[in-house]
C-alpha cells in the first residue's frame, strides 16, 4: 500500500504527459457496485454507497482535468426491474445526494451545474422535488455541469423527442420539412443541450455501452474505454488512460 501511494502520483503524471488533448464530455457508466459489495462482503446498499462516493471523488478529478460536461449512467429503465427493496434504497441515496447538492462546498466552489436527464414521470415526488431543488440551486453555474441519468434509456430517449415533435407537428407550430438533426437534437434530454459525448467510460470489466446517449455517442462516434475496476474502484489513473485513448483516436483522425 505504501509502495502504490508513492508510485501512483508518479504514473499520473507520466499519464497527462502522453496526451494533448481533454474531452469535453465524458459519459461514465459506473458498473460494479453490486459486485463489489459481494465480493468484499457488504450489503448491496453500502456497494452503491460506495459508488456514490467515488462519484464525489471523481468530481474533483474532473475539476482538475478541465472537463467541462460529465454524464452519469446512474440508474437505467430496464433497472426497474430490480428488486422492489434495492430500487427504494437507490432511490434514497440519490435524495441524499441531490439535497446534499444545496450545501456542497465543492459544488459551489467549482460552480457545477447539476442536472437530471431521464423519465421524471417514473420517479418518486420526494426525490423529483429533491432533482428540482438541486437543479434550481446551480441553474447559473458554469464551471461544469454534472448530468445524472435517472429512469434514462437511449432508446426511449428518442422516443420521447419524436413524441415532441410529432405533436408539434399536429399543432401546426413545425412544418414536417423543418424537421433536422438539430431539431431533433432539441428535443433530447428534457432540451437541455447536452453536446456531443467525446469518450464514454464503462467500469467493472463489461464491454457494452448499454443504451447510453446513443444519439449523442454512437452518433458523433465517440471513443470508448472500457476498464475492469467496479465503479467504488476507480482510480484517477483509470480516467487518464481514457484520456490517453481518447486523445490517440483524435490525434489519429487528423
């Protein structure tokens, strides 16, 4: 432990001298939770707790990289299909954490503006008034913003913006010609103008995107790093090799 401790600063260092170039929007999809509380031997409740704290970890991260935009897969739709105990214990902690937004030192210092995408409909009125008073409290905050996808699923995603836009068309206030890519692109996300996804992150060792913003990954091909650490596990030297990848694939496009 004490040999890693002084070997890590170092290697993150040789790390940040192999690229050139950050992303602006990172997407992560945090696996692992589950697993690793199994495997450590901890109840499934305190794997995701753990996770949640990594998150908060990873916020500093960020901050320091000069990322601009992060995106959390942190509950899907198909998670619903949970167990009814495991599913009311999520939807608690992520209360927690979206009141603990309104008196974050490190929230307000980095001026991070936090945000729900996803199916507010599915959600339960406590942690939906939890969401809305976060999302007030940083709505003019520009340092960053953290996205969190609750009740999110890329498919469905574009389901609802063609719902949008097909009753907009009914109602006679767009013309079926008008209709683009930007047009469309509006209606992602609540119309919260999320930008195009630079490197999508996927831990615990599964190699799959999983539905996630396939508009705004698949769609302007981003790079993917997949990573074998559970989500509690992730390290700073994880994000940087994704980094590293994502800089080799834009250096190999010019």
């Amino acid at each position: 432990m004490i040999r890693e401790a002084l070997l890590e600063p170092l290697y993150e260092k040789y790390l940040k001298m192999q690229y050139g170039q950050v992303p602006r929007h990172i997407a992560i999809i945090q696996d692992g939770n589950r697993r690793y509380a199994r495997a450590i031997g901890i109840n499934t409740s305190d794997g995701h707790r753990a996770g949640a704290e990594k998150t908060e970890e990873m916020l500093d991260w960020a901050h320091d990289l000069g990322i601009q935009h992060i995106t959390l897969y942190t509950f899907s739709t198909e998670n619903f299909s949970r167990d009814d105990e495991e599913v009311s214990q999520l939807f608690a902690l992520f209360k927690e954490k979206f009141i603990r937004v309104l008196t974050d030192e490190r929230v307000h210092k980095y001026r991070i503006r936090v945000q729900m995408v996803g199916e507010r409909a599915r959600l339960p009125p406590d942690l939906l008034a939890a969401i809305s008073a976060a999302e007030e409290a940083t709505k003019n905050y520009d340092g960053f913003c953290l996205n969190i996808a609750l009740a999110y699923g890329g498919r469905n995603e574009i389901v609802l913006a063609a719902r949008d836009i097909l009753s907009s068309v009914q109602e006679g206030i767009i013309r079926p010609d008008a209709i683009d890519v930007k047009m469309v692109e509006s209606h992602l996300h609540g119309g919260k103008g999320l930008p195009p996804v630079d490197l999508i992150i996927r831990t615990g060792n599964d190699w799959r995107t999983s539905n996630f913003l396939p508009w705004l990954a698949n769609g302007h091909e981003s790079a993917v790093y997949f990573c074998a650490p559970y989500w509690p596990l992730f390290r700073k030297i994880d994000l940087l090799r994704a980094i590293r990848v994502y800089d080799q694939r834009m250096t190999s496009k010019q």
